[in-house]
C-alpha cells in the first residue's frame, strides 16, 4: 500500500464517532476450538475489535495494521476494557509480516494473496488461522471492495491447504457476500502449494 492508502485509514477511523469494537456474531460458531492461551497475530486489526477479542480470552495480543489512528483506538478500546495489547503499524505490502511464532492469527477483511505462505509459516504446530473475507458474488449488490480484494468461490480454502479446516462457511450473510475459515497447522512439515 502506498502512502495514500495509510492518510485514508487514518482520515477514515479519526472521522468515526463510534467504531464498533464487538466481534462478529460467527466467532461463536469456533470459538470454543481456540486456545485461551499464547500469542496471537492480528493482522489488519484496524480499531482492534478482533485483537480485543481474543485479548479478553486470555492470549498476548499482537495488532498489525498500515494505520496509527486504528490503532491507537485498539488500544484505547482494550484499555477501556481492562485489557492491554501490543501494535504495530506496518505496510505489510511492504514490509514484514512479524516473525512469531503464533498460536493464533487472524486476518479479516484484509486480502493480500502473498502473505498466505507465510501466515502458515508462522503459526506454531496445532496453531489456528481464523479468517473472513468478502467474495467476488459481493459485486452482485455492492460496488466495493473492489475484485482486487475478493476471493473467488472455494478460494479461502485452497489458500489455507495443507492447513486442516476446522470450519468453513461460504455464501450470503448480513447483507454480504464472503467465506469464513478455521483452519489449523497440524505438522510443521508443510510443502508449500502453488501461490
């Protein structure tokens, strides 16, 4: 991501009066498969409402995001919660995903087809990769995010293998089209497949 792109996530989150900070509803359907300890990797926190969530299960919390401002709300929404987690702002088109290794990642309305080597790479043996992202059927009643951000149908899955799928949701919800995963590393043997 360009320069540009950081000033408007920045103008974007200091514009919101009020950033909602609750997890999706979904996550109920998982959570009780994710660890209530370790360290996990929030990738694209934004405001933190997913780096708060799994703060408040007990894990050391690392939020990565191109944008100060939303992190500084993650922070200031954990605080408000009693709870505390570290950021990192960071161009990950750019720059490195951070070294882990994790126990937890997650990456939610974020695609970035690159970084799915390494998301596998830096999860520890028996960690989870939890994910959901728009789907190119969006376009069907929505303008964005734009096809260069949508995956296309069973595409999340095949970008998760070797990785076992937990749980795996694909279609219309809330208005929106997308795919939703729980995968998790099972031997620290993986071939990497095409990209």
């Amino acid at each position: 991501m360009a320069e540009s792109d950081r000033i408007k996530w920045d103008q974007r989150f200091a514009r919101s009066n009020e950033i909602d900070i609750a997890p999706p509803n979904w996550l109920k359907e998982v959570e009780a498969s994710l660890p209530q300890q370790g360290y996990a990797l929030d990738i694209a926190a934004g405001a933190g409402r997913l780096a708060i969530w799994l703060a408040s299960r007990g894990l050391d919390v690392l939020a990565v995001d191109i944008s100060r401002t939303g992190l500084e709300l993650a922070r200031q929404g954990a605080a408000a919660k009693g709870l505390q987690i570290e950021t990192l702002a960071e161009d990950l088109e750019a720059e490195p995903l951070p070294e882990g290794p994790f126990d937890v990642i997650t990456c939610f309305n974020y695609r970035q087809r690159g970084l799915f080597p390494l998301i596998r790479e830096r999860l520890k043996v028996g960690g989870f990769f939890l994910s959901e992202v728009a789907t190119v059927s969006n376009l069907e009643r929505h303008a964005h995010p734009s096809l260069k951000y949508l995956a296309e149908q069973g595409e999340l899955r095949q970008d998760c293998a070797p990785l076992e799928i937990v749980y795996y949701r694909e279609g219309w919800s809330d208005d929106r089209a997308s795919a939703r995963v729980l995968a998790r590393k099972i031997s620290c043997h993986i071939s990497e497949a095409p990209i």
